[in-house]
C-alpha cells in the first residue's frame, strides 16, 4: 500500500513469492492438523482405568468357569496360546498369536504346530516354555477325575497334545475340526505354570493368580473390587498402557449407571439397554462414546419334554408359531438389549440364515395371522386349547424378565395362560441343571468366540448344557457331519437341516431375539473395540486414557 491509501498491485517475482507464501502457509496449516490428529490418536501411558462389573466372582479360574463376572476382572492377569485380533475383534475369523509367534496346520488338517515366544515370564519371574501349555491344556482337554473343564467339551476332535522341544506344542486330532482353532482362541483358556499346577495342584487357581497376563495381581475384595498393576515383563513390546485397573463390584445397574455418569468408573465391558445409552448420552454429550453390535447371545424358551404336555411337539410348535419375532424386535430394541431375529447361528456369520432361509421356518413366518391360526388349530388338535403353564424365568431384568413378560403377551394371543416365576440365578440353574422340575423355562445360549458348529451343540440332547431333555439321533449325525465337514458349503447346507429340526419341525427348542450389545463409556477411554462377545477383548492391554 502506497502512502496515499492507493494499493498496488504486485509484480512479477513478487506474485510468485506470495503464491509460495500462501502455498507453505497452507501446508503448514495442513500438516499442523494431521499432526495435531496423529497425537490425539497416539497412546498415551499411564493412569488407572476404573470400570464396574455388574456380577460376582464365583472363582478365578477360567477353566471351570464361564461368566463376565470373572472374566472381566480376571483376563487382564492371564494370557492364552492365540486371541481374536485385539484390532479387529468383530470378525469370526481373525485370531492371531498370544504366547505363540506362529501357528500353522499339516496332515490335512489334523496336525496343528504352535511355535511359543522364549521372552515371556510368569509373573512370580518363572519363564514359560512349552511344558506350561501342555500342562493347561492337559487340564483344560483332559482333566482328571473330579476337576471341572467346561471347554473340555469344545476338544473332543484332539487326541495327543505333545512337546518336541521346549518351545513347540503339536496338537495332534482325532479327526480335522473348523471348530479347533476357534476353540483354542476361547478367552477362558488361561495359561497357567507347570509349576504352580505341579506344586499346588488343580484347584489353586479358584483362589490364586500367577499369569503372564499385562497385569500382575494386587488385590481382590470380594464384593468390592479387584486391582492390577502393569507387569513391566509383558512380552507384547510396549504394552500395556495403562499403570493399572479396578474393577468395581456393582450388580446394580443403577449404580453402575450413576458411577460412569459421575465418572467414578469409565465403563461398563457387559452392556447397557438402549434408554440407559439415551440419559448417559443426554447427560454427558460428548464425553460419551457409544459403540454398539450384534451380540453372540441369545434368549431361548426351553420346553420340558418329560413334562406333559410338552412332550407332544404339536403343543411345541404353538407355542413358536404364536410368537411374532419380526413385530417384536421393532418394540423390544427400544427397552431391552435384545434386537435381530435369526435362527441357530450368529446372525453375520456366513454360516447364517438369510431371512428368506429363515422365513420358511414356523415361528419365523411373516404373515403372523396366519402364524396364530396354525397354532391355535395345533393346539386343539393336541386337546389343549386352554393350556395353562408356569414359566420359569431368572429374576434378572435384562433382558430375561422383559422377554418373559413379552412372551406371556404372544401366548395369550392364541389363548396360553402362562405365569411368570422368575427366581434368583442359583435356584433357576439349580432347577435347569438338577431337578429338572420345570414346565418351560427360559434359558441363554451366550458364548465367547464365535464358532456355529461349536455353538449350536447346545441344542443337542446329549450336551449338558442342554436342559430340554430331548434326545433327537439325526440331530447327532448332522452336528458329527458338520464337525468333520472342511467345506463351509456343505456345512451351510447341513446346517439348514439342524435348524429346521430343532426350529421349525421338532421345536426342541423355541427362539426369541439375538441379543444385542450397547456400550456407552467415557470418551477419553481408547483402544477399545467391541466383540460380539462380553467375554472378548478383556485382556486390557490396548487400552489407554486420552486425559
């Protein structure tokens, strides 16, 4: 600008260098905010993350046990053989080395080698070879007489388990198995010591820790909370991130609730239902971060078909048929954590039903009039038009009493009676496992790893954990041919046939609505990402606090 006000345009070499200026102030701009990006995203060290567990710890042994309640407090001690991908935890198929640095398969499948890391050390400073992962896994597939393994189940296919060297493991099968590997990725499956096994025995673990976990044990007061501390030894190269955990005993949600609200507890691993998601998120803007998915659990209507009339599968298939899935999941996902109609397999798996698929299987009609009408004739062809029962059911809210209530409505709509008895988890285990003395109950179907051919064997009548008492032989030979099936395309077809039998045409079993999982938690904690499962992704050590 001249002195008399008048501005002057620039010239020549003076344009080229503004255009430079504005060019550099620009990039510079740019790569301030990528930078800037870059460093909000980097993990920070330190802090203890604080989160609620809405469960009691009936022990601290993974391998008898298969609750949050100790996996949640618990896992962050203990590592396993491989893992789901701690950074892509959704997929089904993603699992990659723990204390292994490779794994791999010959013989056609039947002979699985896993290389182990010599730079991992046990917590009291023992280090690990490959005698403690045969020691666990002797334990967990071969347990001896009087010690509980619930994956135990889960390892039929293996036959030997041997170590060549301190630092190879050969698994070797009976037959080749999809369902192997995911199974020896389960979170359950705690690497323990020789040495602690050796010296302290098969029970120590109910009540001790020695892991070589991210977290080394500080404290546990029942009832209260468990602490860790960061194991500086940890062999995954820079982690954890954290200096520490508490996980805070709280059963209920309300408390659970008011702790994350008054940020005495950042989050909550299991889940929330959708109105608690809304106040927190009302309350908190954007110090909350929600995330959100299908849930490999699911609410099931067991039958007791040693208890007339439910032996009568006509009675059976009513009582599916008059249940609207498809209406209910637009009601129910707006109060309960419940949401996607699907059949026996988690619903994004490829093994799967479509809808189409599903559709063709009574219970799973469209056209619900229709539904009612067949089930209403079922029944007085059965002579029980005026049938009256007592549902069963665990005095929990979410989602068990809210399902139960919505239930006793869908058989009222073809003239059921039913009368809830929900009671506390002791005595409906004890009712389902022992005494067998109910008329149908509600029962759950919720595993970690997702694993169809594992996890439908729930449905079998020789499997423990299924309490319909409903012995069915083709069932058995469709779930053998699936186990030994290599081809997801025959697996999916036989799959099919188990559905619809179990489903549609034998209603061993009656389905609801897959769970579905909804975590609010305190925006400044990072590095988690949701599973399907509430018992994946816990091991804690990719985690960190941006404050």
């Amino acid at each position: 600008e001249t002195n008399n006000g008048k501005k002057n345009k620039p010239k020549g070499d003076l344009k080229m260098k503004l255009k430079t200026l504005n060019l550099l102030v620009g990039t510079t701009a740019a790569l301030l905010l990528a930078a800037n990006v870059a460093a909000a995203e980097t993990p920070k060290r330190g802090g203890i993350l604080n989160f609620v567990v809405g469960s009691k710890i009936p022990s601290m042994d993974g391998h008898m046990e298969g609750t949050f309640g100790m996996i949640h407090p618990i896992r962050p001690f203990y590592s396993t053989l491989i893992r789901v991908n701690p950074a892509n935890p959704s997929s089904t198929t993603d699992f990659v080395c723990d204390v292994c640095s490779s794994f791999s398969s010959s013989d056609d499948g039947k002979t699985h080698t896993f290389a182990i890391r010599k730079d991992i050390k046990f917590h009291d400073g023992t280090p690990l070879t490959a005698a403690d992962v045969k020691a666990t896994y002797d334990k967990l597939v071969f347990p001896p007489k009087g010690i509980l393994s619930l994956r135990k189940k889960f390892f039929n296919m293996v036959d030997t388990i041997t170590t060549p060297d301190n630092y190879t493991l050969v698994m070797k099968l009976k037959y080749p198995s999809p369902t192997f590997i995911p199974s020896v990725a389960m979170p359950f499956n705690f690497i323990y010591s020789k040495k602690d096994l050796d010296t302290h025995g098969y029970k120590w673990h109910q009540k001790n820790v020695n892991g070589t976990g991210a977290f080394s044990f500080v404290e546990y007061q029942p009832g209260s909370h468990v602490t860790g501390k960061r194991f500086d030894g940890y062999h995954h190269e820079g982690k954890p991130y954290l200096d520490g955990y508490k996980a805070i005993s709280a059963p209920k949600m309300a408390v659970r609730l008011q702790a994350i609200r008054g940020d005495r507890a950042a989050i909550e691993f299991r889940g929330f239902p959708p109105k608690a998601r809304d106040d927190l998120v009302k309350a908190l803007g954007d110090k909350i971060t929600v995330q959100e998915g299908d849930w490999n659990c699911s609410l099931l209507v067991t039958p007791n078909h040693k208890a007339k009339p439910f032996d009568d599968k006509r009675v059976r298939r009513a009582l599916t048929l008059a249940v609207d899935r498809w209406g209910g999941s637009k009601a129910l996902s707006k109060i309960a954590i419940v949401k996607t109609p699907g059949g026996v397999v988690f619903p994004s798996h490829p093994l799967a039903a479509t809808k189409d698929e599903l559709s063709k299987i009574p219970g799973f009609w469209t056209d619900i009039k229709k539904s009612r009408a067949e089930a209403k004739r079922l029944l007085a062809e059965a002579g029980q038009s005026n049938l009256t029962f007592t549902l069963l059911n665990r005095a929990v809210d979410q989602p068990y009493r809210i399902l139960g209530v919505w239930l006793i409505d869908q058989w009222r709509q073809i003239g059921v009676k039913v009368t809830q008895n929900a009671v506390p988890t002791g005595p409906w285990v004890d009712s389902l496992r022992k005494k067998k003395d109910y008329q149908v109950a509600i029962d759950a179907n919720c595993q970690s790893i997702v694993n169809p051919i594992v996890d439908v064997s729930k449905f079998l009548g020789s499997a423990s954990n299924n309490y319909a008492q409903s012995p069915d032989e083709p069932m058995e030979k469709m779930h053998a041919a699936m186990s030994r099936s290599g081809d997801q395309a025959e697996q999916r077809k036989i799959m099919r046939q188990f559905e619809q039998r179990v489903y549609g045409d034998e209603a061993h079993i009656i389905p609801t609505l897959w769970w579905y999982k909804i975590n609010p938690h305190r925006s400044y904690v990072k590095g988690w990402k949701i599973a399907p499962s509430h018992y994946l992704n816990q091991h804690l050590d990719q985690v960190w606090l941006d404050k």
